[in-house]
C-alpha cells in the first residue's frame, strides 16, 4: 500500500488503550473555556484513534513503483544513475474511502564533478483526514568503486518535517477561527543508508528518519523509526527480454514486518509490465514505458487484501521521470535500478 502505508497490528487492545489515554491527555493540557478548540482537538484525537484501532502505525510512505524513487528513504541512492535525474510520485491510496492517505514525492539527484560524491533533494508530501505533513531533505552520498563493476555507497540525509491540521474538514459549523487551523512546529529529520550497485544486482540498507521528534501541538504525535532493507537483480532471458526480481523489507517498532515482492518484465529497454505483491496487505500490477531516452511514464494500481477491500475500489500511483542522459559521456548500458 502506499502513503503512511500502514501495517494490519494485531495489537488492537493496546491501541485502543493509548488512544483513550491521549484523549485524557490531551483534554487535560488544553482546559478552556473556547469549546471549538476543545471539540476540535477531540475530533483530531478520535480521527487518529481509527486509524490506530484499525493496525495503521507507520509513517513512512510507500510507493509501488518505489525503484524509481529509493533516494526518498536510502539517501546513498544518490547519483546511482551516473546522470542527472528528476522524478516524481503521486499515490492516491483507497480510493472511495475519504480522507484517505495521499502522498508526492519529487526529487532530483547526481554525480558531482568529482565521481566519488554525489548530492539529492526530494521534497514529500503527504495527507491524511485534515493531517499534511511537509517534509524536504538534502542527500548527500560518497561511493568508492567495489568489485569489477559495482559501487558501494555511503549516504546521509538531513531535513525537515512540517506539520498542519485543517480543523474546518471535521468540524464545518464552528466558526471560531482559532478551531480552523494549528500548525505544527517544524522538526528536524535526520537519516542515514548503505547502497551497493552494479549492472547486474543491488542491495542496500537505510534508516531515513534517526530521529524520533514528538509533535505536541497535534496531540504528540511521533515519527515512527523505520529499518529499510532492498535487493534486486536483473537476469537476461532473450535478446529483447530481461526480468527484474526485487524485494524491500521495512521493520519499524510496534508492528509486524512489512515485505513487498516484485517482478518486472523489461522488453527492449522501453517497456516494463511488473507486479507486485506486499504480504498479507496488498496485489498490484505496473506499466511503465520509456517515451524516448530521457524520459519514463509509469502507473500502478494495487488493490487491499485486508478488509477495506469492501470499502475501496484500490489505489493509484502514477510516475514520471527525467534523465539527462545526453549530457553524459561513456554511459554504455541503461540503468534499471
């Protein structure tokens, strides 16, 4: 699934309970007699604790075409590619179901004149309910050759999160203008990743957010640290066809371990028919085609496993992606990952 992909937890009875006591909490710090700034808290409150009750723990977004994009959570991705490369993600996820989690991704990234380092910045978007969260960071990666053909790559990420709430969705007749809109204080984020590359396979490891910064002003809401771990290979099968297994792994505190598999088809370099399955959540198909050299179209759809099948009709991601391959002197083969 994608943004604030959110794990099923089959810790329900523990969420339940610190639900009720972030309420109490909350109810307590914010004492008032302006009642349209307590009934809106409270109605943030209880939006959070459906989303809790329901297993949804984790923040980080996750994309179906996430290949395309891994400087978001690895920042030692960067410069991967040997060129200059813009992309951008957008995922509507259960679609039908309001309020439902919505995420962009942009971000560019590229070798510096000096080969052995390379810089990034990707800016993310995500919402959920009356919740935005606005984060950009700057990726900065060393890599030493490793092997005949390979690099290994070292990165590091600093950034920043933004949070706001949009009263006015829950509660539409109260007019009191300090119940429309809270805004969040900005928060530093700070991450870090390993990433080997070479023609034929990849692997790598990231922890994008080391920090765990508590937002008090929209009822201490955290950042959930997240473990990510990501292999693939690319294996000939004729002359014009070659597939393209790969697995990404997530762990994160307080919820089960998150694994999504997928297998593309790559036919000639231009076109890429993939699935993708994430266990025991979700199953999704993905068409990608290379317009010309540069440039790369692609669009997902994955459908729930869980119960919100009954309630969405799946979700949608589409993505572009620019490279700036032309400026590039002995780039001999094209990159897949």
């Amino acid at each position: 699934m994608g943004s604030n992909n959110m794990l099923l937890n089959n810790e329900t009875t523990t969420n339940a309970t610190n639900a009720n006591a972030m309420v109490s909490e909350i109810n307590n710090q914010h004492q008032t007699n302006n009642m349209g700034v307590k009934i809106t808290r409270f109605a943030l409150v209880v939006l959070i604790s459906v989303w809790n009750l329901a297993g949804f723990a984790q923040q980080e977004a996750m994309f179906t075409q996430h290949l395309d994009n891994q400087i978001y959570v690895n920042p030692a991705f960067a410069g991967s590619k040997e060129y200059l490369e813009i992309t951008g993600i957008h995922r509507h996820q259960w679609a039908g179901i309001a309020g439902a989690p919505s995420s962009t991704t942009i971000s560019a990234h590229s070798p510096l004149k000096f080969k052995s380092m390379a810089i990034g910045g990707d800016i993310f978007n995500d919402r959920i309910g009356p919740i935005n969260r606005l984060n950009a960071s700057l990726n900065v990666a060393y890599r030493i050759l490793f092997g005949e053909s390979g690099k290994l790559s070292f990165g590091l990420k600093a950034g920043v999160d933004h949070y706001q709430a949009n009263f006015r969705e829950i509660d539409r007749t109260n007019q009191d203008p300090n119940a429309v809109n809270i805004e969040g204080a900005m928060s530093p984020t700070f991450g870090a990743g390993i990433y080997y590359f070479a023609p034929k396979w990849f692997i790598g490891a990231s922890v994008p957010r080391l920090t765990g910064n508590i937002n008090e002003k929209l009822g201490n809401i955290g950042e959930a640290k997240h473990v990510f771990g990501i292999a693939g290979a690319l294996l000939p099968i004729t002359s014009k066809w070659e597939v393209r297994p790969s697995v990404q792994v997530r762990a994160t505190s307080g919820a089960p371990v998150s694994t999504d598999a997928s297998l593309a088809a790559i036919w000639d370099t231009k076109l890429w028919i993939g699935a993708n399955y994430r266990v025991k959540e979700s199953a999704g198909v993905y068409l990608q085609l290379k317009i010309w050299d540069q440039l790369k179209l692609g669009y997902a759809y994955d459908f729930p496993l869980s119960k919100l099948a009954a309630r969405t009709t799946g979700s949608h991601e589409i993505m572009l992606s620019y490279g700036f391959i032309r400026e590039v002197q002995g780039l001999v083969s094209p990159r897949y990952f």
